[in-house]
C-alpha cells in the first residue's frame, strides 16, 4: 500500500483548480458554437409540433412524432459534433429555464387543442398562425436563455 501512495503524486490544488477550469472552459466552447443554428432549427421543430395540435387525427400525431423524431436527430447530431450530451435539465439553474419553457409551451399546446375545437373556419387561419408564432418566439427566446443561463454556470460569463 505504500510503495502505491510513493508512487502518486498528490496535486496540487492550484494546478487541480485550473485543470477543472480548462475543462470546463473546453466544454463551453463546444456548447457553445453553431447557437443560432441550432435555437432556430429547435424553434421551428416546436413551433411545427404545437401547431399539428390543431389539426385533427391522424394530422395531430403524424406532428407531434415527426416533430419528436426531429428533434432526436438534432440531438445526435449535436452529440455527435460536440462529443457531450448536453440535456436541458443540467446544470441547476438552466433546469429551471427549460422546466419553465416547457410548462409555458405545454399551454400553448392545450390551446392549440381547444382552437381545434372552438374557432370558426374564419378565425382558424389567423389564430394557427399566431400560435405558431407565439410557440417559435418562445421557443427561441427560450432556448438562447437556457444557453446564456448555461454559459453562465459553466463559468464562462455572457
């Protein structure tokens, strides 16, 4: 037992501390290209999945699985490009911007399911397009928060 604590070196915790920093900085900086890219391609996908929820079956699921699988191939895509798996529910305070996105988007889609059911044939068009609006500036505005919220607990500022 020993001769294997002679042979490590302890570190030291200034060298630890900046080793633990240069990851962290590594991980930002893979995160962290291609933002808009990416935030307004998941826009779209969502805006696209909660406006197929006014639409009558088959239409309605035909959306949301199209949407889902979408939204699978963006993250392999990005895993694949990034080397990480980034969800939106770490690290803490990020967690909470998309907890809070998608509780907000969720009602949207609720509505969406009861403009199917209540808006006249004239009304319709208007009332689709302004939800979907509504759900891609949310998703948007969401999803670069979550990324700046991210940033910031990752300890690289704005």
């Amino acid at each position: 037992m020993n001769n294997l604590q002679d042979r490590t070196e302890t570190p030291n915790p200034s060298e630890a501390l900046a080793a633990i920093e240069a990851s962290r900085r590594a991980v930002h900086d893979r995160v962290a290209t291609n933002g808009w890219r990416y935030d307004i391609a998941y826009a779209a996908i969502v805006a696209g999945m909660i406006s197929a929820q006014a639409f009558g079956s088959p239409y309605n699921t035909a959306g949301s699985v199209a949407g889902l699988c979408l939204l699978l191939a963006m993250f392999r895509a990005e895993t694949k490009r990034t080397g990480l798996r980034v969800t939106g529910v770490s690290p803490r305070y990020a967690r909470w911007v998309a907890i809070g996105m998608a509780l907000l988007l969720a009602g949207v889609m609720v509505g969406m399911v009861a403009l199917r059911r209540s808006a006249s044939d004239a009304m319709f068009p208007t009332l689709l397009a302004a939800a979907a609006a509504f759900s891609f500036a949310v998703a948007l505005v969401g999803s670069r928060l979550w990324r700046r919220v991210y940033r910031a607990e990752m300890g690289a500022g704005k």
